[in-house]
C-alpha cells in the first residue's frame, strides 16, 4: 500500500509544452511530419443505383411485411419478374407491385 508522500516522488512534473525540457522550440505545422491523407472518393451514384436494383427484391418484400401481405421473398421475386404468385389476392399482388414502382414514380403529396 502507497505510503503518504508517495505520489510526490512518482509524478512527472507538469510542463506547459513538450520540449521546455530540452529548451528547443516548438515545431511549427509545416515542420509537422504527418502522412498525407488518401483522397476523398467521389460519391458514384452508378455503384449506389447497381446496390439498390441488386437488393430491390428484399426491400420490396421487407415493406410488403410492414404492410401486411403474406409473400415469401421467392413469391416476391417471382411476382416482380412479371409472373404471378398463385395463392394470393389480386389485391395483394398489386399492393406489392405499386411497392416495386414506388422509387421510379415522383412523389406528389407533400408532408404538411
């Protein structure tokens, strides 16, 4: 266990800036030897437009979920490859479907 006045003889006396002990200046930020940063990437809305259309289907399928249809993914894909999903209403086919073509129509309403 630390004796009282212990701590005096451990601690490292306190210095304004980290070459007063050697009494040499301070490098100025031109003098700094930093690596240079990599370049900032452009962003490529074809890579992001190709991650979409790649993941569309689970997308489609996810939001049919939150909205209460009763497709698989494999009958989600199956119904946006232009076939039908036997089993199911026309209504929930064509609820999925305006789910599959909501990103490529304008949005008209406004949030008020």
């Amino acid at each position: 266990m630390a004796k009282k006045g212990d701590w005096a003889r451990v601690a490292v006396p306190y210095r304004s800036r980290p070459n007063d002990a050697t009494g040499q200046p301070m490098p100025t930020l031109a003098q700094a030897s930093t690596p240079p940063l990599p370049p900032i990437r452009q962003p490529d809305v074809s890579r992001a437009l190709f991650r979409f259309r790649a993941t569309m289907d689970r997308q489609v399928w996810t939001t049919a979920l939150l909205e209460g249809t009763t497709f698989t993914l494999p009958e989600v894909v199956t119904l946006l490859e232009a076939k039908t999903a036997g089993g199911h209403s026309t209504a929930e086919q064509d609820q999925v479907l305006a789910i599959a073509e909501a990103p490529s129509s304008p949005t008209t309403t406004r949030a008020r």
